[in-house]
C-alpha cells in the first residue's frame, strides 16, 4: 500500500467508526485488507412475514386481529397464500391510517362489475386528521375485509394500531387453517408484556396505598383483569378495552409502578418529567 493510500485510510477511519461500522486491518501476506465489522450494537430485523391461519381471523372460531403500523413503515395484509379474492373493505376510522389495494374494489365509481378484486391490502400510518363527527378510536380502527373464492364469500376482523418501536414485521399473510409453523399463531410472551403487567401491578398497589382505589370495588377486579390479559401476551390496548380500562389509567399506573414514559432514558439537561397523579386519576 502506498504512503498516500495509507493516508487516504487514516482519514475515513475515524468517519467510518462515527456512521456504526468498524474496520478491522488484518495483515496478510505483506498486503493490507479492510474487512468490515458489525458495530456489537447494531439491531437484528424481525421476520419478514407474519403468518396468520385464515381461521384465527374469519369464522365461528375467529379472533380480531391486531395489526401494528409503524410510522413510515406499511404493512400489508396478504390473500396471495388462500387464492381469495378481495371485493370490499371498510375502515371504520380513517383518520390515522389509509390502505390501497393492487386491484379495484366493489362500489368503486371507475371499476367495472367484471373487473373487481384485489389480492393485497397496504396500511400506511398518517398524522392524525380531524373528521368532523367521527368519534376517536382509542383502542385501534376496526377493518373488516370481504373476500370471495367460487360462490364462497368470507368476512375478516382486523384491528388496526400504531405500532412503538422497531418495526416487528412488514406483512401479514392469511394461510390455510393448518399452519406451518405452530409457534408463529401463538408467540410466546415477550419481555415487553411481563414487563407492563409488573409495573400496572405495582402501580395498584400504590394507588391502594394512597386509597384512591379499594380491593372491593369492580375497578379493582377490572384492573386484576388488565393485568392477566397483559401477562399473557395480550396487546395492551386490546386488554384494556377487554377489561374496560381506559388508556389514560395504564399510563398513570404504570408510572405509579417506576415505568418511564416510552422507556426513553433521560436526556442531558432534558430530564424526564411525569404527569400529576392525583386521586382523581382514578374516578
């Protein structure tokens, strides 16, 4: 390697560090080689896809669905794997979220009878649009989707929520009812789970404390509820809505419980500030 090349190399070595990646030089048969390092920090993506049997979400037997969309990250909801055809679909609260389809649905004024159907949905996040005479949905927008195969029509339950984090997958595909993989239709409980149960527990038991709750009112028993629907696995704001919990009071009984808003460690000379916790909180 010639003077000027080595140069050259010590120039970009400390930008090449700043942007993640770390160089190593490895000295082999009097010639240098730069082989690139994965900064130990650096995230490891979740799946793709996410499977889901078309009967957890369509039939007797069905569950809603809940479908997380992450800022600038779509999801979509494919019938590719079932060959069903998509005729209508109806989201009950468009004010967050927008969907488009790869075809043409039903009641549409430019598609003809003939030509309808379509085989994938795309959610995208938006900010939030005031409708005048829409009600908020503060537990997830409800989308229902109707296919069709043969003579055969189906109708789906989705729940649609803002995903928080690192996006977790970019597809949701409906199979057959016998699915691949088992593990995939029942995930175990994450960190993230066990962890808000815990601190919603902590928090009652400061609000009990501080009496601004009782172990005989039917709060009480709803709260217990929140927190064994949370501790299985179940989205917290599916279980809040379950038990009748507002999300107002998971947030303050998770703070009450040592939980930090976002789990956002505190900034330098931003430190983090917690919202007034009074006995009205739990009226």
């Amino acid at each position: 390697m010639k003077l000027r090349d080595i140069a050259d190399f010590s120039l970009r070595m400390p930008e090449a560090i700043a942007s993640g990646t770390a160089l190593r030089a490895i000295a082999f048969s009097g010639c240098l080689t730069i082989t690139s390092v994965l900064a130990p920090n650096q995230l490891v993506l979740a799946n793709t896809i996410r499977q889901v049997a078309a009967s957890q979400v369509s039939g007797e037997n069905a569950q809603l669905q809940t479908v997380k969309v992450w800022p600038g990250h779509g999801v979509s909801i494919s019938f590719y794997n079932t060959r069903e055809i998509i005729k209508k679909i109806w989201l009950d609260d468009p004010s967050k979220f927008v969907f488009d389809v790869d075809g043409c649905l039903e009641g549409l004024g430019k598609c003809s009878g003939s030509s309808t159907g379509a085989g994938l949905i795309h959610i995208r996040r938006i900010e939030t649009v005031k409708i005048p005479g829409l009600p908020p949905a503060p537990y997830g927008a409800h989308m229902t989707v109707i296919t069709e195969s043969g003579s055969t029509r189906k109708s789906y339950h989705f729940r649609i929520v803002a995903g928080s984090g690192t996006p977790e997958y970019s597809q949701i595909e409906i199979i057959g009812n016998t699915p691949s993989k088992p593990e995939e239709v029942k995930p175990k409980v994450s960190y993230t789970a066990l962890s808000d149960s815990r601190h919603i527990a902590k928090g009652m038991q400061v609000a009990l404390k501080n009496q601004w709750v009782t172990t005989d009112s039917k709060l009480w028993k709803r709260l217990n509820q929140l927190v064994e629907l949370r501790s299985q696995g179940e989205e917290l704001v599916v279980a809040a809505s379950t038990a009748g919990v507002s999300m107002q009071l998971v947030e303050k009984l998770m703070l009450l419980g040592g939980k930090r808003l976002l789990e956002i460690p505190p900034q330098r000379n931003n430190p983090l500030t917690t919202t007034n916790l009074g006995k009205s909180s739990f009226k």
